[in-house]
C-alpha cells in the first residue's frame, strides 16, 4: 500500500535534499535559453542531460527531436497490473536573461543565499522558471524508487524545450506521438502557490495572444534636421496606435476585444474579496501603488479573471549613449493579450491587427508576427484527482489548499486536452516574488525540499484511486 | 590681386585632387563617434590628424583641451596688413553608425564608388557630415598657399569634436578663448546645396530642443502573466503620451508650443511655392508620398519655416529575438523639437516636460535628460559677405545660388552671435541624398571637388571687400 511506504520515502527526501540541489543546480547551470538560436546547443545539452539522469531510476529516457529544440519521453516500467497511468509535464528552457546588469549575479551559476526577509532562495534563471518546478516532481520520482524500489503507480515523464517561446514545434509533436503518451490525466508543474505558507492549485488559466508589430515609413533612416517636419517617423506612427489601445478607464479599446467575456459568478466574487488582495499587499512589494486595469473591476479580477493587454518590447531609432538626430526606417514592438474562457485568440488576433492596420498611414507598412495563440482554459473542478492531490497539499503544508485561477498562460493545458484528451492538474511552487522572467530569478529553498514532499505524497494518494 | 592669382590655384586644385581625396580618406578612416565614450581616443586621434595635417601649409595649429573632446584652433599667418580676417568652422566628430548591418561596407574604410544613377559618390561615416564638408575648406586654403606662397586673407580655422552631441563643452571653450578668436565673421561649411547642381547659401536654421524621457513603474521587471492587468506598464505610459503629441491634423498638442510662431512674409512663401518642392520630388525618393506634417502647410513650410517635434530613439522591455512575457521596470525615449524664429527653446523644454509630467501616473516617475538646447537662427541676408560669396559660388556652378532656409540646427551659430559678436555665412555642398547620420553616409565626388574650387573662389573675391 503506498501510504504506508510514505513515511520513509518523505525521510529519504529530506537526508538526502543535499543531493537533491546539487542536481538542481547542474541542470540550472546549462543555458538553455530557447527564444535565442545561439543557445540552441544549450538547449540540446539540457536535455541530453535531464534524460540522462531520469534514466539512472528506471525510466526509459529518450530524447526526441521536433522541428524545434528536442523533448524528453520517459516512460516508468509498469508493474504488470493495471493501475493510474499520470503524465507529467515541464519544461527545460528558460527566458531570456536581459537585461543582464540588473543581475546580483550570473544568471547561470547558481547559489543558495539569503533572502532580504531571511528566507533561504536558490538564485539563478529557471530556479521557479521550470527547472525548479519540474526536478520537484524528477527528485520525488527519484526517492520512491530508491526508498521502495518501485513507483506507486505508472508515470510518463514529458519535458519539452520550447514552452518559453510559444511551444510551436511541440503540438505537432504531441500529435504525432499520441497514441504513446496516453494516460489518465497530465500534471503540470508551472504554477504558483497562494503565498509561502498556503499551498494551491491552479484551475483556470488565462489564454495569450502574443504578436509583433513593425511599421516601416521611409526606406533608409532620415535626418531629422532635413526631413524633420515632412517625412512620417514610425515611431510617431507606432507610439500613436499603441497609446490608444486603452481608455482613460483602462479599457482596451479594440472593438470586439470584451465578446464573450463573463463576469464572475457572484459565489467566486464573494470568495475573491474575501481573500483581501488589496493594492497596499500586492503592489506596494514591487513599488506601485494604483491598479492598472479597468477601473471599475477589483485588482483580483485586473489579475486572474479579466482579459490584459501589454507591451513586452518596443524598439525603434537610437537607442544608445547621447543623442541622434535620426528619423528611423522603422519601429518595433511585442504586444501581448491575456485571454479569459469565452474569448476566441484567432478572433482577438484578428481584431487587434485590424486596428493597428486601419491605424497605419498610406504610405508606410506594417508588418505582424506572430508568438503565440493560446485560448484561457477553465480546468475541471471536480476532476477526481483535484481532491486526493488537494489533500496531500494540505497533508504536507499544514494549511488548506486553495483553488485558484492564474493570471498566466500555460497554453500546453489547452493542447493535453484537445490532442491527448486529458484534463490536467496543476500543482507549482512558485511564489509572486520569485522574479520569474526577470533578474535575479529565484526559488524558495523550502519551496524546492516541500515542493519534492509535497509530489511524493500526491503520487501516494493517486495511487490509491479506482481506475 | 587675389583675383588675378585665382586660376592657378584652380588648375592646382584639379591637378591635386587625387592627393586631396587621399587626405579626405585618411581622417574619414579614425572613428571620431563623439556620443559613444568609447569613442573618446579616435577623436583625440582625429583632433591630432587634423591639427598636424593643417600644421603642413603654414598654420599654426593646435589641438586644445575642452571639458570633453578636443577643439583644434589653428591661425594662418598675416601678411602685416589690415586685411579681412574670417573664422571658419568645422566638426571632425562623426554621428554613431548603428544601425551597422544595413551598411553595404565598413563604415569607416572609405570609397569612391558609383552610385545607382552613375554620379560618383564617396562612401563613409562622415564622408558628408562634417569631414568631407570641412575638408573642402583645408585643401582649399592648401592650394592658395601651395600656389602663391601665401592666404588672400587672414584665416582662423577653428574644429571642434562635439557638435554631434550638442557642443556643450565647445560654447565654454568659446567663451573662454574669444580675444583669440576675433574675426570678421565666420564661416561655416555644414549645409546643403539646393539639388546636384544649385548651390546654395543657407540664411536661417531651426533650433533643436533634444530631450530624453525615462518612465519608471515597477521597482524590477515583471512576468505579465502574474501581474499583467493589475501593475502598470512603462511602456503603456510612456506610447500614451508620446502618441498624443500630434493631432489628427499633425499639429503638435504641447500647449503654447506654437507660440512666437510667426507666419512666412508673403513674398517669401510666393518664391518658396515657385521652388515647386513636391512629395514627388522630395518624398518618392525616400519612399514617402504624404507629408506628415500640419495639413495646413505646404511641404517646403513643414520642412523649413514650421517647428516639428520628432521621436528619434524609443526602447523599453524585451526587444531580442522571439518573444518574453514581460512588464518592463522602465522605458525610455529620445525627442527632438526643431524650432523656428520667436519660440523660445527653455519655454519649449518647460512645456513639454510639463505635458510629460502631467500624464505620469502617481505611482511612477519620469526623469528627463538634456541633450540640446537651441534657438532657431535668422541670418542678416545683407551682410557684405554673402553678395561676395554668392558670386563667387555662382562663378563656379555656373547657376544662380539660391538663399534657402534649412530644417536643420547648427547651434555653433548662435554661439558666435552671442560669444564672440560674429555673423556667420554658411555654405555647403551637401544633398538630400547624402544619409547624413544614416548607413551608407556618402558625398559626391563632384561636392568634394568643386566645393574645393568654391572655396577658393569665395577666399579670392572676400579678401577684396573693404575692411
């Protein structure tokens, strides 16, 4: 019986956590940075590296090409009885890690060190951002094995190299291998808790429409003293389109952007004001003060519920020391949308490039790419593992495990179920300060030793699920 | 008579110009960027070419420190009479190349190449802007010295290193050498010709207001899935402002902005519509068609007598290849005000940053940093010289030289109004087409040459006015 196996294995998981960080660590020191094509050997050594190490507790490890940076399969050996079959998801790149003076540190050397609070945090790019997250689940596989000799019920492992830049070659990867990667449902480990002491699992997600907009005037940069005045400038051009995507409520302004969306049930409402996300808790760690969003919406529904529009990147003239008198040829920028269920992504995209095309004068260009087209995915509350994966949480952290929707995207749900037919379970230990995407990345030290605990008590209590 | 020593000096120029295109190449090769600091020893090294090559035909030059790069003054030597006594001026500073990968060669390996419609072009940063321009002074001066062993009139040369970055360490420098520096006027070699074969005698330029906003929201950089909707975006802020600063007519909006603005005096307005500058002929070969200025102007007024208000650099977020779901801490961007005669460049500045100021949202901050500030010039169309010198250009082109006003500043003529008491007659032999501060800088062989001949022409016909 797997529960009575527990116990030992949580013991093995805490005398041998030593050796647990220092994988952590060897995988965190590859820079496997996939949105950059001269980290693509980077990314190819991360996951000869992850494969080979899930090999040496008995998974048949393969690394597999895609049209893109390869994946991992790894596939436990069954026990010969039938019993739950679980795929688990992560994802072995990392962001980018621009701009790197903001770094204490190196990105990828990582270390232990101290929190300004006193937490202890492991500090390096992909310490949350999924390498953390996804050694939890290898580290818990690991002790069961070593502690029992066995795992408590069948797991496929299934890692892939592009989830930072849009998982495009990984779809048409999860479809040509479907029949191998069936399963009784995925879990995704990419998510947050609630804060460092309450656990939570994610159960809607936002959607994302990600796409690049460049407008193109003259046909070589200009001198702002000679034309100044009489040739169009695209930056003028694109800071005019962009400055009107929101209204002075902090609406989105692209006709058609709000179809579909739903207001929240009055019973989740009355749940979200009780948790007391206020301006002052939320904002004030990372020195803002006033919600952004519409202003007639509470920040909880700004963040989870709500659809979002940002601007991750703009470019465009002279950008360095001093100053250029230049009118530039062209201007760039990376726009995102964060969708709710009840939006179309196609829809949105669609919209969104109508109102930046009918907004490009005669005689300049626009020209789109395109990042991403991922719908928001509404997960099933009811599904069966929720509740045995909810009380293990609560098992381990001591404090009820709350249901919650995220703000981000994991597109790969939306694809689990639409290619594979599974529904997933989202468990991650991640915390809003972890800097994911930004400098000086971090994971919570207890958030990687409970995190391991938490997955070898959640494999005990599936286990033992009828099938 | 100088007159009479004239066409020596001109057969000596074409015999020489091999050797003064040598020349030309030799400090078109020192990457004199005065924006970038990493460029500081190439414009020493420049100041030093410059300084000894000019030493070589008799005058006394010295490079002298300033606050920033180096200045070169050299003085030719009297003759021991009350003769006329000019000031000319250059820059051997140079505009930054980026963006580098749309340079057909090397930047600083100069050319002599054929350009598509079979003129003779040379190629380089600088070529135009100031080197080639200022060396057509020097070579002249060369051959008048070369030929008759002596100047027709009493010459200061005077090149500074900072003009492409807004001369701030060059006015002190001025100020405290201005008994030195007395003349009868200057002279300044930094404009345009009206088209190919039209010289030109530029008689107003726009002043430039050069400001450089930053807007800073969240104290670290942020992934937009945890906090998109709820924390504000520098970039939002900052596109919201910059893309209010036209109206849909292409007015500027910054209240008072217009302000002093005076209307063309008919007479000039009815020769400027004969000039028949049309978008055909001035927008087609940039590949424009629609001035983008007020809607109310004619392009010649957009281009010369109205003030426009350019974007010349934007950056914020992620701008790398792919995509990042970011929420940048900061975004910034270059903006430049090209004024015209009655506006007032503090009021302007304090206008602009008012309107910035007012649009930042409480809980983030704007700093604002200087690059320029500077009136628009009239010029006394009555001065002795320029009858002197628009016959002698005249002379040589062998069209009638047309008086123009230009979009573009150059401050320095300010400076000797106010410092050292002098007017200045700006000629140059510079075209729309020669990508100043833009790859593929270029100069026509034929700009280089007869602007040599010019030079010695003008030398000739002022050391006959009277003192």
């Amino acid at each position: 019986m797997p529960h009575a196996q527990l116990q030992p294995v949580l013991d093995h998981i805490d005398a041998d956590f030593d050796n647990s960080l220092a994988r952590l660590f060897a995988l965190l020191r590859i820079k496997s940075i996939s949105a950059d094509p001269a980290f693509a050997a980077d990314c190819k050594a991360a996951a000869d590296h992850l494969a080979q190490d899930i090999a040496t507790f008995g998974f048949a490890a393969e690394v597999r090409p895609t049209a893109g940076h390869p994946a991992i399969v790894a596939k436990s050996s069954g026990n010969g009885k039938a019993r739950p079959h679980v795929l688990f998801y992560g994802h072995y790149d990392v962001q980018p890690v621009d701009p790197l003076n903001l770094w204490d540190r190196p990105p990828f050397e990582p270390v232990v060190t101290d929190h300004a609070d006193g937490r202890k945090i492991i500090v390096a790019r992909g310490a949350e951002d999924d390498k953390g997250q996804l050694m939890t689940f290898v580290e818990a596989c690991r002790a069961w094995k070593s502690v029992t000799g066995a795992l408590p019920l069948d797991i496929t492992i299934l890692i892939e190299g592009e989830e930072e830049v849009g998982s495009k070659n990984f779809v048409p990867f999860l479809e040509t291998n479907k029949d191998e990667l069936k399963a009784d449902f995925a879990m995704v480990c990419d998510t947050s808790m609630w804060d460092a002491d309450t656990p939570a699992i994610t159960t809607s997600l936002r959607g994302l429409v990600y796409d690049e907009v460049k407008i193109k005037a003259a046909n070589r940069d200009l001198h702002s003293g000679m034309f100044g005045g009489g040739a169009q400038n695209p930056i003028r051009v694109l800071t005019r389109i962009l400055g009107g995507l929101f209204d002075d409520n902090g609406h989105i302004t692209i006709p058609g952007f709000y179809d579909g969306v739903k207001d929240l049930p009055p019973d989740v409402l009355a749940q979200w004001k009780q948790l007391d996300l206020t301006p002052d808790s939320f904002l004030k760690p990372i020195g803002l003060s006033i919600p952004a969003g519409e202003k007639d919406r509470l920040l909880i529904e700004q963040l989870s519920s709500r659809p979002t529009c940002d601007v991750n990147g703009i470019v465009g003239g002279y950008i360095g020391e001093g100053s250029k008198t230049v009118i530039p040829a062209e201007a760039s920028a990376k726009i995102s949308f964060r969708l709710v269920e009840g939006q179309d992504p196609a829809k949105i995209r669609k919209a969104f490039r109508d109102y930046v095309t009918a907004r490009v004068p005669a005689d300049c260009k626009v020209e789109f790419g395109d990042h991403s087209l991922a719908p928001a995915i509404a997960l099933d509350w009811n599904m069966k593992p929720l509740a045995a994966a909810r009380q293990a949480l609560t098992d381990e952290w001591g404090k009820e495990t709350l249901l919650i929707g995220s703000g981000a995207s994991i597109p790969i749900v939306a694809d689990f179920k639409k290619t594979l037919g599974l529904d997933s379970l989202l468990v991650g230990f991640g915390l809003d300060d972890d800097n994911i995407h930004s400098p000086n990345e971090k994971y919570d030290l207890k958030s990687f030793h409970k995190g391991i605990r938490s997955w070898a008590r959640i494999l005990a209590s599936l286990a033992e699920l009828p099938r």
